[in-house]
C-alpha cells in the first residue's frame, strides 16, 4: 500500500532538478518584481530616465527577441517556399520557438512601457508615418499567423480534424503573409533608429540598419534553430539532426559573411573605421561584437570537418547568437550612452525581470514538448506527470499500427499539420 502511494506521489510531485529549483527562485524573483514595477513604476524598479529611456527591456527582451525567433519565418519559406522539404523535420519546433519568442516580446513590452493599459491604442489610433505604429502592426499580425501556423498542431493533439484540414489548406499563404510581415518588422526595428544620426555612436549608425537587422536576423534564426535541437537533445532525449542542421550551419556562412562584407564596406564609405585606429569603449565593443559573433563563426563554420561535429557546430551558432545579442545591445544602450551623457547599467531588477521571461520561455516550450506532437518520436507525457486525459487522447492522425502519420508528406505537409 505504501508502495502504491509512494508511486501516485512521485508522478504528482516532480523530482526536484538543479535547473527546476533554478527556475523556481526565477520565477518567484520576476513575480515579485514585476508587482513592483505595476505597482511603484519604472523609476523605482529601472535605471531609465528621461535622458536615457530604453535600456535592457526594449534592447534585450524585444529587439533581441524578436530576432531570435527570426527562425520561423526562415525554416517556413525554406520549406513551403522553395520546397526544400528535407527540412520538414525541424518545423514544428522552430514554429513553437517563433510563437513563443512573440508572446512573450509583446509580455516584455507590457513591462516597458509607461503606460501598458494603452498598448491596444494601435489598434485603433492609427498613425501610418510612424515606424512604431508599423512595427506594431507587423508584430500583432505575425504573432496571429504563428499561432495559426502552430494550431494543428494542437488541433492534432486534441483529435480535431476538420479545424486541422482548414488550417493546412492555407499554409502556404500563410507562410507566405508571414515572410512578407516577418521582413518588414525584422527591418523596421533598425529603422527605429535612423532618426537619431547624431546620437547613435557612428559605429552603429548607418542609413543600412534596416538591411543589417534583417540579415542579422536570419542569421540568428538560422543559429537558433542549431541551437535549439541541441538543448532538445540535452532536456528530452531527442536525436540531433546533424544532416539537416548542418546545411544550416552552411547557410549561416554565407548569411554571416554577407553582413559582415556589408557592415565593414559601409563603415568604410563612411569614414567610421578611422576611430578603431585607437579603440575606446565603444570601439572595443564593436571588436568584440564584430569577432566574437561574425568573424569567429564564419571561420569555424567554414570548415567542414569541424561544422559536420555536433560541438563545432553548436559552438560556431551560439557565438553567432552571442554577436546578435551584443550588436542589439550595442545599437539600442552602447551606442547612444555618450550621446545621453549617463552611462547606463540594468537595475537588478531589469536583470531578474528579463531572466524570468526567459525561464518562462524554456519552461512553456518544456511543456508543449512533452504534451504536443513537436517531435515525432517524442512521449507525448511528461516524466514523472500525469498529462491529463484529454491530451493522451489517440489523435486521428495515428494509423492502426501505432506510427504518427508521416510529417512532410507534399499533400500535408508538416509543421502546418
């Protein structure tokens, strides 16, 4: 009897983790924070001020998060677009990243802005010269196509197939509308920008930053995907497609070296290069930005014996997500503090909020792993969990003999499915 209840415990209560209590003390830290900031505002939980008013929320968790779920529209239109079907594989995952990336932006901006009970302003407050009010738009309409784009998958899960039939129907517009909003948002953010000349740092500030967001972006999307199956790896047990990841890490060469080329021609033209002669602050960032998240990695990804090894390639797409992350950073805190006259640093809070969102978005990918058909060959239970009836519901899509139906198949392709 005592066995019986020992059992019943341990697949109620969760076998506490190293990264599960680290997670507990994120999310009870970013809680209490974000109480905090709704409650006393941004000038007792930041170190914004009227002289320096976007820092770590805007510069981290949205212009780097949106960055970062740059993947989905990239993976999309490799596959439905250019009918690169080998790839189907990877889909589901990278549209869950994308879909929860947004989310979880738009819960970022919440914290913000100084007013987060008007963000729906946009919606009827229309002002079309503004980029911001673009920016909004695109992000709003990407983040519904995602969650269209991610619906049958659940669709699939809770054994609805009519609903999962109509969305399939559209993928292709739909991918289509996605890559279409998808390069105007991912560009429109450095357009943010183009309106301050003399005070972003000339190192950051060209008449190209839409181009060099977007590039970036596929650039970070592509090594968020690498990364991603990795981590999969790690957590779930799920085999790492190294001849499907490797194309990427292939691809991002190519992306890397285009933007690289790109940046260092336009700070030619512009005269920029002559103040790296003697490196400041700024200039030292730049360095780093430029060899630690470009030059690094194109050169180990250029290599093919080292590229076609799971740590090489890893190793070569987090660098490249490090670079995005500094250059982000660089454009919207480094680039604009001697313009501010204030040297800024992120409050502790700003610090625990951002790490919290970030558990957060581990955690709801945690979740829909274990409980949606992402991955094929993945349990559909958490270990340990009871997942509740009426997702271990057989969904219609499993054929007599047990097998899932076969994801990229041309009439149904996956990731849509």
């Amino acid at each position: 009897m005592r066995k019986d209840e020992e059992a019943m415990n341990s697949r109620r209560w969760p076998e506490m983790t190293f990264w599960r209590l680290v997670f507990l003390v994120l999310a009870a830290t970013g809680t209490v924070v974000a109480v905090l900031r709704f409650t006393r505002g941004l000038g007792a939980t930041t170190n914004l001020s009227d002289h320096f008013p976007w820092g770590l929320w805007i510069g981290f968790d949205v212009l780097t998060g949106v960055g970062l779920a740059a993947g989905g529209f990239t993976i999309t239109a490799v596959v439905y677009l250019f009918n690169l079907k080998r790839f189907t594989p990877i889909i589901r995952p990278t549209v869950l990243t994308a879909f929860l990336g947004y989310v979880f932006v738009i819960l970022a901006l919440l914290f913000d802005l100084g007013q987060p009970h008007r963000i729906w302003h946009a919606l009827v407050m229309w002002n079309p010269r503004s980029v911001m009010f673009e920016v909004a738009w695109c992000v709003m309409l990407y983040t519904t196509v995602l969650a269209l784009e991610f619906s049958p998958i659940v669709f699939e899960r809770l054994n609805l197939e009519r609903p999962r039939r109509i969305v399939r129907a559209i993928s292709v517009p739909l991918v289509i509308v996605g890559v279409i909003l998808s390069t105007l948002h991912q560009s429109s953010l450095g357009s943010l920008y183009l309106i301050v000349p003399h005070k972003l740092h000339p190192l950051w500030y060209s008449p190209l930053l839409p181009v060099f967001f977007f590039v970036s972006a596929i650039a970070a999307g592509l090594a968020m995907v690498i990364v991603e199956s990795a981590l999969c790896q790690r957590a779930f047990n799920h085999h790492l497609k190294m001849d499907l990841l490797e194309p990427l890490g292939r691809a991002m060469v190519v992306v890397l070296s285009i933007y690289g080329i790109l940046r260092v021609q336009d700070l030619a033209r512009r005269g920029a290069l002559l103040g790296l002669r003697r490196p400041g602050y700024e200039g030292s960032m730049f360095l780093l930005e430029m060899g630690l998240g470009v030059l690094l990695p194109i050169i180990l990804l250029a290599i093919p014996r080292v590229r076609a090894r799971q740590p090489g390639l890893v190793t070569g797409a987090f660098l490249a997500i490090l670079g995005f992350v500094m250059h982000r950073l660089n454009v919207s805190v480094t680039g604009m503090e001697r313009a501010a006259g204030v040297a800024y640093f992120p409050s502790w809070m700003e610090i625990a909020l951002s790490l919290a969102l970030v558990a957060a978005g581990f955690a709801m990918f945690g979740l829909a792993v274990r409980y949606l058909p992402i991955f094929p060959e993945a349990p559909h239970r958490a270990s340990g969990v009871e997942a509740p009836a009426w997702l271990l519901a057989r969904p219609a899509s499993m054929v007599a003999g047990g097998s899932p139906e076969p994801i990229g198949q041309p009439s149904a392709p996956a990731g849509m499915e």
